[in-house]
C-alpha cells in the first residue's frame, strides 16, 4: 500500500490504459455485464448520480501503484456523474472521482482462473468495495464454489451473504440470475431485482408484456360487442347516459 498517496502526483486518466488489455476468454465476460448496464439504463433513466464500467480499469492507492488498475468484468459506482465533464470515461481513477470507490465489483469466472476467489478479492476489500459478485456457471465444481456468491465487506474482510436474488439496500437493487430469452437466444442471465424480488424486465420484455395485455384488451372489447349483437344491441350506437 502507498504511504501517503498525497504526496504523490497522481496520473490523469487521459494517460492512463483504459484496462489491462486482458483479453476475455468467454463471451460472457462482456455480454452479462452489458447486460446489466442496459437494464440500468431502464431503471434509473432519470438519475444521473451513477456509473457502471465494463472491463475498464479501476486506479486507486491502495495497491503498489497508481498506475497499476485492477480490472473487473463489471463494477457499479454511485454518487458520481454518468459522463464524466460530458464525455466518456476511458478509466475509472478513483482520485478523480471525489475519492468515490466503486460500490459493487462482478467478477465472471472463465476457463483459465483469474484469482477471483483470493488475489482480486483481497484487491476489492482493501479498496473498500462494499459488494463483490462472482458469477461462476461453468467452473464452481471445479473451483469449490457456488455458482453465483455475493460477499459483503464487514470489517476488513469480505463474508459471504445468503439468499438469491439478494438485496443490498445501499444500491437500492437487487441482483440475481434467471432463464430468459435474451435476443432470441434462452439462456442465464445475471439481472437487477427489487426489493420484494421482483425482476426488472429488458426493454424487449416490457414490449411484449405490453403488447400481450394490448392483445387481451382488444378480444375482451370484441367479445362483448359480440355479445351486445346477440341481444339485438349494436355496440357502435351504445346510449350516452
């Protein structure tokens, strides 16, 4: 750990690699968290205290260097603006984020381990990262794990936490898995959930769900002027009063 990050000039992120340039060795690494970003595009469309990176590095002094970024698959951070001075951010500096650490960090395990489970963890404790999700499908037999595990930081040390989908009422969401049809493709995905359980639908599921009720509504309508026209009513003449 530095001994006094003041006293250190800190880099900017326009210097500074957006990741490690590690490539991902499943789709997934990059899809579910996408995903993630989506849904939250949906729900808190009018809030703009927030960010969620995918695989971009996260810099901080509370490792060897400030050049050297820990990268997650996901990360969630509140309180911070959406666009950074209305631009993108390339990285995410902790430094230049009012010393605001990312709330949340997911993980997705792939085929060649990535110290999830020991080096990155004690990365994210030593942080301050409040949330630590690993997502796990294929490797967890292997790994001795389950395959979707939240830790909670308490302390110092991170605990693992019971219950699926779990809440964190510091987000204010939910996260979980579910089978769904995800751009036509059924399939597990990682989703954002309420405080009763309930999942946050995609944009393509609102659609449908809108859609179908739109559906029922018109044959509940034709159904009763069908039945108006059997007792000699004529449903486009109905009396005003």
């Amino acid at each position: 750990m530095l001994s006094d990050p003041k006293k250190i000039v800190l880099p900017s992120t326009k210097e500074l690699p957006c990741s490690d340039d590690t490539p991902v060795d499943n789709e997934d690494q990059n899809f579910l968290p996408n995903v993630l970003l989506f849904l939250l595009n949906s729900i808190w469309a009018s809030r703009m205290d927030w960010f969620f990176g995918i695989d971009m590095g996260i810099y901080h002094t509370t490792g060897v260097s400030p050049r050297v970024p820990v990268v997650p698959d996901g990360f969630l951070s509140l309180g911070v603006p959406r666009k950074k001075d209305g631009e993108s951010r390339r990285s995410y500096a902790v430094w230049e984020e009012n010393e605001v650490v990312p709330i949340l960090t997911l993980e997705i395990v792939s085929h060649t381990p990535g110290a999830e489970y020991d080096q990155k963890r004690d990365i994210y404790a030593k942080l301050g990262v409040l949330y630590y999700v690993i997502y796990n499908p294929l490797y967890w037999y292997r790994d001795q794990h389950q395959p979707f595990e939240v830790y909670k930081l308490v302390g110092k040390s991170y605990q693992l936490q019971i219950g699926e989908p779990y809440w964190m009422p510091e987000v204010g969401l939910g996260i979980g898995r579910y089978r769904g049809i995800f751009a036509g493709i059924q399939q597990e995905l990682l989703c954002w959930y309420d405080e009763q359980g309930n999942r946050y639908l995609t944009a393509d599921e609102n659609a449908f769900y809108q859609q179908q009720r739109a559906e029922q509504e018109r044959q509940r309508a034709e159904k009763l002027a069908q039945y108006l026209r059997s007792i000699g009513v004529d449903p486009d003449n109905l009396p005003s009063n």
